[in-house]
C-alpha cells in the first residue's frame, strides 16, 4: 500500500520560504544571515553572484555554489545535488540565489544558442518542478528552504500596482503554492517607518494579506493580534524571526 501515515503532531519538517523583491533591497544579506545565525550549515545556490559579499559580511559556515554557468544538464545536475543533501545532518539551510535567475539558467541551458521554442519551455517547465520537488523532499527531511526571487510589478490601470515574485507567469501559482511562507521584502518609507517606530530606510519583511502584493504564512507563527511586518534591521531582528520558524 503506497499510503503513508503522517504523526503531524510530532512533525518535525523544514519550512519552505521565499522572500521576493526588488534589486538592491537587501534580499542576499538577509538570506546571508538567516543561513549563517542559525545553527548548523547553510548551502546556498548562488544562479547570480549575488551572495559572496553578503556572505563574507557575516562570516558564519556557508558553503556557496556558483551555478551562474548555464548547461544543457542543469536542472539535472542540481537535482543531484540537492539529491546528495538529503543525509547531511549538519545541513539546516538550503538558499536558493534567484528563482527568477534559475529559470532563466535553466531555459538558457536547454536552448544554447538556438532559437527558444514551446517545446524547450514546456522543458524547463519539468525542470522546475523536479528542483521544486527535491527541495520540498528536503524540507521533509528538516532542512529549511529559502528561495529568494525579484520582484515582477503588474499594473493597474496604467500604474504600478500588484507585486509579485518574478518567475515564469504560468508557473507562479504552483511555484508559490508549494511554499509555508511567502513575503514581500521592503525599505520602509518616512510615513510607514513612523508608524512602525523604526527608521526610514529600514528593511522589513511584509507577510500581511494585502491585495496589492503575493504572501503567505502557512502556519501560525504569529499571536493574535501581532504585526506580520517583521523588522530584519539587525542581527538580532533576523534571530527572533528565524525563532519564529523553528517554534512553530
């Protein structure tokens, strides 16, 4: 019989995250310091050199791949590879360094130099969803996901007015369906920054239900009540909200 019973009472599963943007907002520092706070290693696939720094900045032990060289046996090759972490104790974080590059990497990889076609995108469509399937295969296994991805901006009636992550448009609904946690990483206004008692400029991770921008918060990791702007300013912000994850 294929059916297996799940104790989700004494489940002990990783989360799934993904924090989306724009360029320059801060998402490869936070990832660097969620991976390197928390205890244990963090590995991070890095499809655009955007990590090394950040990762230096906070010194913790982050392995990082460079996976800015597409090839025709990518999305086979880091279906491997996550493959091969799936017994690694020691490992507590996976980061994935763009969604949006990944997808990119990998249709790059399947054409080459030929003209794109429906089949190769149907191609990187399956890629995609074995990558997204291995990760999900970790995260049962306890290790924590962070996928971070650009930001696409929709308009309404000519203005800006819907954010969402930047990935392939007919994939994003099973993309993002497959994650616990989904935020919109911002730099706070004057006007928000007041209201929230913090600086101007100051970076936050946005996980309201809003109908202008994609998010998601699975499990109750909040009181009733409590603010889902979470602040991700110091150290110490990204401490108490990675405690959030890991007390769910």
């Amino acid at each position: 019989m294929g059916l297996k019973m799940i104790d989700y009472a004494n489940d002990q599963r990783g989360m799934m995250t993904m924090v989306y943007g724009p360029p320059g907002v801060g998402k490869s520092t936070l990832a660097a310091r969620i991976a390197g706070l928390d205890d244990g290693v963090g590995v991070a696939l890095d499809f655009e050199v955007g990590m090394q720094e950040a990762l230096r900045e906070v010194g913790k032990d982050t392995k990082l791949f460079d996976l800015s060289e597409p090839n025709g046996n990518m999305g086979g090759d880091v279906v491997e590879f996550l493959k091969q972490l799936r017994n690694k104790k020691e490992v507590k974080w996976v980061v994935v360094d763009t969604l949006s590059e990944m997808a990119w990497s990998l249709l790059q990889g399947i054409s080459g130099s030929n003209q794109t076609t429906l089949k190769m995108y149907g191609e990187r469509k399956k890629q995609l969803k074995m990558i997204m399937h291995e990760l999900k295969n970790l995260s049962k296994m306890g290790k924590n996901i962070l996928m971070l991805s650009h930001e696409a901006v929709g308009e309404v009636e000519g203005l800006p007015g819907y954010y969402a992550p930047e990935c392939p448009k007919n994939d994003r609904v099973d993309i993002v369906g497959t994650f616990d946690l989904v935020g919109r990483l911002q730099v706070l206004s004057k006007t928000q920054a007041a209201a929230m008692n913090l600086k101007p400029g100051s970076q936050v991770l946005n996980l309201n239900r809003d109908p202008q921008f994609v998010s998601k918060c699975r499990y109750r990791i909040f009181k009733d009540g409590e603010s889902q702007v979470v602040p991700v300013v110091s150290e110490d912000d990204v401490l108490a909200f990675i405690n959030k994850l890991n007390q769910r």
